[in-house]
C-alpha cells in the first residue's frame, strides 16, 4: 500500500481514537492535524501553518458575525422577546389539535431566526413551553421530542451557525446559504407542525386541545411579539436586498437587540454580562473547530490521498442524486458519535470536492449538509439536542419514551432531505439571487 495512503488511514484511526476518549473535536482535529502535518512536512512547517489558520480566522472580517449572531439570540432571550413571541404565538394557535406543541414549533422557528443555535433553542423555548405542556396534559415523552426536533430549526433556518461554520470552510457566501436555507427551513417547520397535528387526532389524550383566546387577546399580543420578527427583517431584508454584508447584518440586530432591551426596560447588566460570557465560550469552540479542522484538512492535501478518492468515486458513475442519497446513510452513523462541526469538518475536505466534480451547486450543498447535521441533533447517543429537552422534565418522563416517539420527527427531517435532492430549486430559488 502507499505510504501516504496508510497514513492518512492511521490519522482517521487517531483522530476516531481521540474522540471515543473524549477530547473535544477542535483539538482532536489540531493534535492530529499537526502530528500529520509534522510528520510530512516538518514540525516547523506545522507549527507555521498552526499560528496561520488560528491566526487568519480569529482576524477574519466573515468570523466576526458568529459572536455577533450568538449575541443577539442571548439578548433576546435575556430581554424576555422569546417569551413575548412564544406568549403571543400561543394565543393564536393553541386551540387547535396539538395546539400547544405547534406553537413550540412555531416558536422554535421564530427564535431560530434570531440566535442560529439549536441549543439555545430547545433551552429557550423548551422553558418557557414545557410547563404550559405538561399543565394541559400532553404526553411528557411526546412534548420533549417535540421539543427536541423543534430545535433543530436553529441551524436551517437563518441566521444559522452551521452554514455560516460551512462558508468558513468552504468558502462560499454566507448571505446566500441564509437566503436559501429560509424555504427548506419554512418546509420542515411546516411539516413537523403538520405530524404533530396528525399524532394530536389520532392521540388526543397525548395532544389535547390548549384554552382558547378572544380575538382582542390575540390582537392584544401582536405589538409584544414584533421584536423577533423584526430582527429577522434587519438580518435577511438586509442581505437579500443587498444593503449590508452578512456580519453587519448581524452588528445592526445585536443593537436593535439592545436598544429594545433599553426601551422596554427590561435592560439589566447582569444579563449583559452573561450574554457575553456565553457568547465568548461559543464563539472559542467554533474558532477552535475551525482550526483543527482546516490545519487538518490540509494535512490531508499533502497525502494525495483526496484526490485519488475523488477519482475513484467519480469513476463510479454515480450521478449528483445517487451521490448525494449514498451520503444519508453515512451522515445518519457519523450522528450518532459527532456534533454538527465535527461533521462538516470531518468530511468536508473529502466530500465537498466531489460534489463540485458531480456539478452539485455549493449553496445547496450547504443547505443539504445542514439538514442532514440536523438529524445528529436527535440521534442517540450524543444528540445534544435530547439531552437539553430531557433535562427540562427531570425525572417526570422517561428517556425511551422520548425516543419512540422522535422517530416520526426523524423520517420526517430525511424525507425533507430526500424532497431536497430531487428538488433542489426549493433553496436555489431563493438563494441564486446576487449578494
């Protein structure tokens, strides 16, 4: 066998190796990354191309708007607007079959739209909704897997953390894949409300109905609840339009954010301070990610091993549709052991040379690669997303409970993928326009 190609097998081995031990995947990828690079190149060399990648990313103009972006969401929840969204989406639709848990959905879209977390979704939206839920008597395991897959929408639709980590890497535009992960994200919030709508008429005692709201009460809301959508307006109105860059789209929220928070009084620089501690620690694991992942990436182009990989896949035949169905089954396993990040950076230095080879567009690429992360958000056993929903009921429901009953939420979010593939104008149609 080739030298290099052993080597680049043993450094997938020592990488996998690292990560079931439990070193965080930025350093897992770095401490690889460099002993490869140093094992080619010299240890100089990979030190050198260390400090370049941390370097140029830390400084990168593009990387400012991820603190940014997670600073707003934080401000929003902090100033109490996700609250004022959920309260007002409630009112509204609550009366209907399963009511409630269509309103988290809802929700869960609406915050989504501001944070670009799938975490600080389901922990934003799963406190405020949780309660409500378990007061009118839905079923605790059907509420948190709800709730679970509700998060998801926090890396679809934009701003989304994933695609802005996948136009680091890729070097792609953030502005389009935000333009063109709106449908797809509209899409999947539509079709998790309409299963749960389905689930509450086959089960109504697991889904009844919430209480009903006059028509002033609903009215009544509707000033409350405008903070979310406007940030949403000032985000992608901007950029779709072309008037401001991705990053200060994400500089003007952030303040809009905070001078809400001044007029409605609800201003507090304890909640200052903890927005931007959080922001802080979020924004080292990306950039620490991004790192490894890039030094990484180009270790392996030193091995000659991806472009002989390229030209065995491609030398298969398979056209962009077989490729992209191939990957599913793949991206379902890498889930199970990997967060979103380690996803993209693991695979994308191998996979997304192929997808340009097959004439796959990179927008939608993006856009399908952060549906498929999705799905590692509630995939046993490192979905993060579980774990956060499942610490809101304590000892009230039981984990296989929940589980059972994400498995409609999880082929719904693969038959979106599977929707995407042979339809992709459902993202590029959005997404082709100029930015």
């Amino acid at each position: 066998m080739d030298p290099m190609i052993t080597i680049t097998l043993l450094s997938v081995l020592f990488l996998l190796c690292l990560m079931v031990v439990g070193v965080p995947i930025g350093f897992a990828l770095g401490i690889v990354g460099l002993a490869g690079y140093a094992y080619v190149e010299g240890f100089e060399v990979a030190l050198y191309q260390l400090s370049i990648v941390t370097w140029e990313h830390a400084l990168s103009y593009t990387f400012v708007c991820v603190p940014l972006f997670i600073l707003t969401g934080e401000f929003a929840y902090q100033g109490g607007f996700a609250t004022d969204f959920y309260t007002g989406v409630q009112k509204w639709i609550s009366r209907l079959p399963g009511g409630l848990l269509i309103t988290a959905f809802a929700s869960c879209a609406g915050f989504a739209a501001v944070t670009g977390s799938s975490t600080a979704t389901v922990a934003s939206i799963g406190s405020m909704s949780y309660p409500e839920l378990k007061r009118h008597g839905y079923f605790p395991g059907l509420s948190l897997a709800a709730l679970s897959a509700g998060g998801t929408l926090g890396i679809l639709i934009p701003p989304s953390l994933g695609m802005v980590f996948y136009a680091i890497v890729t070097e792609q535009s953030i502005g389009k894949l935000f333009i063109a992960g709106i449908l797809p994200g509209v899409l999947l919030a539509s079709m998790f409300c309409l299963t749960t709508w389905v689930i509450a008429l086959v089960k109504p005692e697991y889904a009844p109905r919430g209480s009903s709201s006059t028509w002033e009460e609903r009215i009544g809301v509707l000033p409350k609840m405008s903070v979310i959508p406007i940030i949403f307006v000032i985000i992608i109105g901007g950029i779709y339009t072309g008037i401001y860059t991705p990053t200060e789209a994400a500089g003007c929220a952030t303040a809009f954010v905070l001078l809400a928070m001044v007029v409605a009084r609800r201003f507090s620089w304890k909640g200052v301070v903890a927005s931007l501690v959080r922001s802080g620690q979020l924004t080292a694991m990306v950039l620490t990610i991004i790192a490894g992942g890039i030094l990484y990436a180009r270790f392996l182009t030193l091995t000659d091993a991806m472009p002989r990989m390229i030209g065995f896949l491609t030398g298969l035949g398979m056209g962009p549709e077989a490729f992209l169905l191939m990957l599913i089954p793949i991206y379902i396993v890498l889930g199970m052991f990997l967060d979103i990040y380690g996803m993209m950076i693991v695979t994308l230095p191998i996979v997304f040379p192929i997808t340009l080879s097959l004439g796959i567009d990179p927008v939608f690429f993006g856009v399908y690669i952060t549906v498929m992360c999705e799905v590692a958000l509630i995939t046993p056993p490192v979905g993060v997303n579980t774990y956060v929903a499942f610490a809101l009921a304590g000892k009230e429901a039981k984990m296989e409970d929940m589980f059972r009953w994400l498995v409609p939420f999880f082929f719904v979010m693969i038959l979106e993928t599977v929707i995407l593939i042979f339809f992709p104008e459902i993202a590029l149609w959005l997404g082709s326009t100029k930015i």
